[in-house]
C-alpha cells in the first residue's frame, strides 16, 4: 500500500498533505507535457506563461480507459497489415450512424477516416480546387484552412462574417459574382467567432452554391463542443448533397487522438481514395481503436467538460468588461473562444506586450483572409475557470501597457495558430 502510494506520488498522481490525508489529481508540473498550448518546434514555453493561442482542451476524463481498452483489442489487427486507408470500418459504421441521427442518411462507404480535420480540409482542397480557381472563405476564418487552400494553388474570395453571424444576402451576391470552385465554410460554431449558421440561412447558401455550381468544404469540427441547449441545425449536405463534410474527434474528445473524418459525396470517392495513396496511408490504428471506444460512450462533449468550458466562459464574460473596458462580444452558444472586439485597432500591439507578461494571444489578423481585423482578439476559454481568470488578470494589465511595446518586430511576431 505504501509503495503504491509513492508510486502515485512520483508519477504526479498524487500530493501528499499535512497528516494523514493525501490529493488525486492530475499531473503538474515537469509531468505535464503541451500543457501551455500546442507542442509546436522552436515555440517552447515556461510552465508560468499562459497559452490562448491554441483553442483546444485537455483529454477529458475517460480517455485512457479508451487507449486501454484499444490495446487489449489490438491483438486481433496485428495478423494484419495494419493499413486501413479509408478507415476501420468499425469506426466508420459508427461515423455514419451519427450523420443518420442528425438527419443525414449515410453509408459507411462515404466516410474516410484521415489524422484530424485539417488533414480532412486538406485533401479535400486538394481533390477540389485547381490552381487560380476561386475559393469562398469566411473572413475571418481557421487560418490553416486558408493556407491549404492557397498551397493549391486557389484564390480566396473573402466572406465577411461579422460577431453576430454571416450577411446571408451580402453572401448571395458574392457567390452569384464571384462563381467560386469551391468554398471553405465552418457554419458550426464558426472558428474564431462560435456563430452558428441556422437551418433557414443553410439552406439560402446552400442554393446560391448550387447555382453556382461550388462543390463546399464543410469543416464541421466545432460540431460537438455544444455549450448552451438549442436544437442543431442539419448537416449543411443535407441541404446541398455534393457538399463534403469533414468531422474531427479533436474538439469533442482529444486533439492527440489525430481523428478526423470526410463524408464524401458518392461522386467524389474514388478521387479521394486515389489522391489518399499520395498522403500517409492511413491514421495510426491505436487511435482509431480508442476513437470508437470514445465515440460509443458519446459523440458530444463529456458532460463534466461541458460543465467545465460553460463554467469558464462565463468567468471570461465577467471579467473581460473591466480587464478591456469596452470590449464587446456576443457569446457564443458552442464553440471555444469569444472573438472580441476592442475599443481600438490594436490588436497586435496588445499580443506584443501581453507575450512579456506571460500571457499569448492571437490578434484578429492572423484570421483574416486579407488582412485587417486589428481591432479583434480570438480569446478561447478552454481552460478551468481559475487559469481563465489569472489570464484576464494579465490580459488587464496588458491592455493598459499596450502602447509601451507598439514598434513591430521579427522576434514578436503573433505565434502561429495551431488550433
Ligand atoms: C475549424 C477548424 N478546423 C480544423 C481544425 C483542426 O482540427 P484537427 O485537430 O482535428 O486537425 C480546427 C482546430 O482548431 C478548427 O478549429
């Protein structure tokens, strides 16, 4: 028993207290590794500064239950080659059955299973769009999106969307001009703003689309991070069906699982499957397997992390009106930030000086598609409430100083987005 005891204690499971009583808990310090934000090279950060620069959460409780679990089915795939190149079709089955249970009809032969949705977004893009076609992108939007669509070769045509939603007829016209190729779209719980596109306006973007004979990359995967109880609107295919959806378990469970998924219109199958052979063959079988032990307890957010990021959101709403005074926002109703507007165009001078005070931030511009958006800040509260309020206690000071450090240089340029 004591020795069970010290092992828990040396592994960070466990601290010890005055007398006899002992605190499970999670690991900190020297234990915990990507706790700051992204594990991206050459970004290292001290365990003191604070990371807002990435929109993603820690695994939720159940996860190593999953990899568990995983490993004790593995045995039977190891006779195997271990190549799935669209998927475990156990895990497919499942995936499919979520897009029948939100009202979209869906065989598990539509479904590929790729590392995440940004892998998703991207084949796609490159299945799509051709170099100097027009591609529709709301502005702002999840940069790495945007780059992979630019590395194809496409021109971004910009669709402003604004704190409160998308111009529905402002969109019209521009699809109706521009004819784009494609589009890059995120109707839920739209990153960095959280706005949720309704099923009214889905289905008046979906026929300008049609019309205008765009094949849409539909990046469902803010999809599950659910806070406030409202009916979900269709699946943007169920309203145009050549649409290609992409899923991703990084935002309802955990972004080192790598999960994402396409659902692809039958038309577009075997293009996908051909271009797949020229990427990495693949997702890591052990973290399908955990994926479906995760995605049979539930495909929405666990409910303590529900519990958790309402909890924190509303910590950020209190505080942020006295850390910026006259910063305004509409929150939310899923999604991981508030995307807040400041009293003044500057955004990046804010990022500058909040970096020396420990705390990293993504100015708005960093998600334009053509620059601007200075007077916005993306701030995720996808931490407990207690980090959220040292960081808006920083954010505060910051605000004040803002000025102090406006001259631009190489060394402080904004961190790049990972999440
Ligand atoms: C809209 C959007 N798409 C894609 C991604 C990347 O997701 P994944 O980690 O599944 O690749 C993110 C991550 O934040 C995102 O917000």
């Amino acid at each position: 028993m004591t020795r069970a005891y010290s092992v828990l204690a040396e592994s960070g499971f466990l601290s010890a207290r005055q007398g006899s009583a002992h605190l499970a808990s999670l690991p900190i310090d020297h234990h915990r590794r990507g706790v700051g934000g992204a594990l991206l090279p050459g970004t290292d950060t001290d365990s003191d500064t604070l990371d807002l620069t990435c929109a993603a959460s820690r695994a939720p409780a159940g996860t190593i239950e999953a990899y568990t679990a995983a490993l004790s089915v593995l045995p039977g795939y190891l006779t195997g080659t271990g190549y799935a190149i669209g998927g475990l079709p156990e895990l497919r089955e499942l995936i499919a059955s979520r897009y029948g249970q939100r009202g979209l009809p869906t065989s598990a032969d539509q479904i590929m299973v790729v590392n995440g949705g940004l892998a998703g977004v991207s084949l796609a893009a490159r299945a799509l769009i051709g170099v100097g076609d027009r591609v529709l992108a709301e502005s702002p939007s999840y940069p790495n999106s945007l780059h992979a669509v630019r590395r194809c070769g496409g021109r971004l045509v910009p669709l402003p969307v604004e704190a409160n939603g998308w111009d529905i007829e402002l969109a019209e016209a521009t699809i109706a001009a521009s004819r784009p190729t494609s589009a890059v779209l995120i109707p839920d719980f739209h990153n960095p703003t959280g706005n949720l596109l309704s099923d009214e306006h889905r289905s008046r973007l979906a026929a300008a689309l049609r019309r205008a004979g765009t094949v849409p990359i539909i990046d469902e995967t803010m999809l599950e991070v659910r806070l406030d109880d409202a009916d979900h609107p269709l699946p943007f295919a169920a309203h145009l069906a050549r649409a290609v959806l992409v899923g991703s378990a990084s935002k309802s469970h955990w972004g080192g699982l790598r999960i994402g998924w396409l659902r692809v219109p039958p038309g577009l199958r075997s293009r996908l499957a051909q271009l797949r052979l020229t990427e990495d063959l693949g997702a890591p079988l052990i973290e399908q397997l955990a994926t479906i032990e995760l995605l049979r307890q539930r495909f929405t957010l666990h409910p303590e992390r529900r519990a958790e990021l309402i909890a924190a959101r509303q910590t950020m709403t209190e505080l942020l009106p006295s850390a910026v005074p006259g910063a305004r926002w509409v929150q939310p109703a899923g999604g991981l930030s508030l995307w807040v507007e400041l009293p003044e165009a500057s955004a990046s001078a804010l990022a500058r000086t909040a970096a020396r005070d420990g705390l990293l931030l993504s100015p708005g511009s960093q998600f334009a598609v053509a620059g601007g958006l200075e007077r916005f800040v993306r701030l995720p509260y996808k931490d407990p409430a207690p980090v959220v309020k040292e960081a808006m206690s920083r954010l505060g000071e910051a605000w004040q100083r803002r000025h102090q450090h406006a001259e631009p240089g190489a060394r402080s340029q904004p961190r790049p987005v990972v999440a």
